[in-house]
C-alpha cells in the first residue's frame, strides 16, 4: 500500500494518536493569520495553565493532573507546529533589497 502525503502547501501538524496526518497548516496562509492562530492558541495555553497553577492540586485526582498536561501539550505543539511554518516562510523568503 502506498502512502499518500500532503500537498506540499500543507504541512502536517504534529499529532501522536494517528498513523497519518489529520490536521494540516496551510503553509501558504498570510503570515498575519498564521501568527493570529500561534498567538491564541499560546495564549489560551498560558491562560488555562495559570489557572491550573492557582489551583489546589489536593483538590484533583491524578487523572484530572494528567488530563491538564496533556491539553496543555497539545496546545503548545500546535502553537509550535505553526511557528515552524512561520520560521521555514521567513527563513526562506528572498532578502528584500
């Protein structure tokens, strides 16, 4: 079986509960839009961290801290995953003269 990869306009985004590739960056996206997802998506990581920071730990289970880390994890890869897109747009763009 052969496997299909993306166009090279998308660029898969990091994922560990799939074998292929589900959710794509537009690589070709306005660097303001990509910059706008990274920007919320870290935001929203910090914002719901900080609240897990203020938070009692006693009053959570184990499986509760665990479901915590991973949201947080997966957030943050996105936000990761689109800033390389962003880093391989500006480092391969031509030197304006």
């Amino acid at each position: 079986m052969t496997t299909q990869h993306p166009p090279r306009r998308f660029t898969p985004m990091s994922q560990t509960a799939t074998d292929y590739p589900v959710l794509l960056i537009d690589s070709d996206a306005p660097l303001s839009e990509l910059h706008a997802c990274a920007s919320e998506r870290l935001n929203a990581a910090l914002a719901y961290l900080h609240l897990m920071a203020c938070s009692n730990v006693s009053d959570y289970a184990e499986h509760d801290i665990n479901t915590v880390a991973n949201t947080a994890r997966i957030m943050v890869q996105d936000v990761a995953d689109v800033f390389t897109v962003i880093e391989k747009r500006g480092l391969d763009s031509p030197a304006v003269q």
